[in-house]
C-alpha cells in the first residue's frame, strides 16, 4: 500500500481504541450503525443510550467533544431535510410552539437526525483513530474485492496530488493579476478545470505505464498482513453487542 498516509479526520493517538485492528473497527462499526437503523424510533431512550456509548468510546479514544462536535457538521444537508418533513409530510397535525406541523413528520424528522447522528458520529470516531492506510488494509483483511480496494486506494492518493495541482494552477492565475469576480471569469476558470482533467490524465497513464513497466499484473502485493487476536475482536464486539441489547429491549418494553 506504500507509505503512511494521514488525513484531517485522523486524530494520532495511543488509545485502546486506536490500537484495534482496522478490520475489527470497521465491522464494529458496521454492525452498531445496522442496529441502530433497526431500532424504532419511538424508543427515545434508546438513541440516547447510543449516545452514551459512544461517548464512552470517544472517551476512551482521548477525542475531545469540539473535536467529533466540527466534524459533525458535514450532516448538515441532512439536517435541513429533516427539519422540512414536519411541513411536508401530510398526516395527522399538531402545534408545535405555534406551528401547525404534521406527526408523522415529526417522527420522520426525529428518525432520520437520531439514526444519522449516531451513524455519522461512529464514522467520524473510526476515522478519527484509524490512518487511511489502515482502513484500506481492513478491507483487504475483510476479503473486499482487490479491484476496488486499488480504486479506493488510488483515489486518496490521486486526490493529494490534484488538490496540489489546483494549488499551482490557482497561484499561476493570482500571479497574473487574476481574480475570479464574476460570471465573466467563469470562461477563465472552466477552461483551468479542463487543463486540470487533461494533466490529471496523463499523469494517470504515465503512473499505470511505471506500474506495467515494474510487473504490475492487476493485482497489488500485499505488504502488511494485519491480524486480530480473539481478545481484540472482543473488545471491538463490546460496542455493537451493548448496542444490540439495548436495541432488543427497545423492541420489547
């Protein structure tokens, strides 16, 4: 997979929760967002259960409140739609600090910002103490199809060096005395975004004629094999089975 590769998400640390295996994170996580998906939604208590969980993990990860609370942000689409379903879903009405809005709608918008916080939240915690690489060599571990882990793979690394591409690109026009102030400059710009696509192209045939030339064959060799003891594997089941148990006692009071 090459050498390490960090992103803004990661937050280093030494933690019991950055020290698990990436692939055992990865199905925690997964297991723990099924569960919450599954839980009904009039079961409040529940979510706020979630929560807790995984704050304790958080806590556990040493990842300060303002730190997961920024990185929360990026639900924020999310959020507008849900706040919309009370006026546009039709269904039973009710007053809500005088506002006729609808019930089911209230409910809607109550399932998805409770389930998709929480999903969002375990996300941004795997992220947080888990390196890009890491999470690339969990999957490899999971038996995702090696095709798309090279996709995926490929796309991190290629993303670096676009966004270091457009960097140049947009200190060349602002040493020209370009500044882009309206639709006029757009000509300007589109015609950078093409050059961009263009560079990006070649550089990508250029790479995978290195990669043939030195026996690539479609296949990458995997360097680190990463493994999991059944101690770390319990530890990482901690959060979906406490998950689990609160979500079958949601179903059942």
């Amino acid at each position: 997979m090459g050498a390490g590769h960090a992103h803004k998400l990661y937050r280093h640390g030494h933690s019991p929760v950055h020290d698990l295996p990436p692939h055992c994170k990865l199905v925690a996580v997964l297991c723990f967002v099924i569960v919450v998906v599954t839980t009904p939604r009039e079961a409040m208590w529940a979510f706020a259960l979630y929560a807790a969980l995984l704050g304790a993990v958080a806590a556990m990860a040493r990842i300060p409140a303002g730190f997961l609370l920024k990185r929360l942000v990026i639900e924020v689409p999310f959020v507008a739609f849900a706040l919309l379903m009370p006026f546009v879903v039709p269904g039973e009405q009710t007053e809500v600090l005088g506002l006729s809005v609808s019930v089911p709608g209230l409910w809607g918008a109550w399932n998805v910002l409770a389930k998709g916080t929480l999903g969002v939240a375990a996300s941004v915690i795997l992220a947080s103490t888990t390196e890009l690489r890491s999470l690339l060599l969990g999957l490899q571990r999971l038996r995702m199809p090696p095709l798309l882990v090279q996709i995926a793979s490929f796309m991190i690394r290629y993303g670096d060096v676009i966004t270091g591409e457009m960097r140049r690109m947009s200190i060349a026009r602002r040493s020209r005395g370009f500044e882009a102030r309206g639709v006029r400059h757009w000509s300007v710009l589109a015609k950078s975004a093409g050059a961009l696509f263009i560079r990006s192209y070649e550089r990508g045939e250029r790479v995978h004629l290195a990669m043939v030339s030195r026996g690539y064959t479609g296949t990458m060799p995997v360097i680190d094999e990463v493994t999991a003891t059944r101690t770390q594997w319990a530890y990482a089941s901690a959060l979906p089975v406490l998950a689990l148990v609160i979500c079958l006692l949601g179903r059942s009071l």
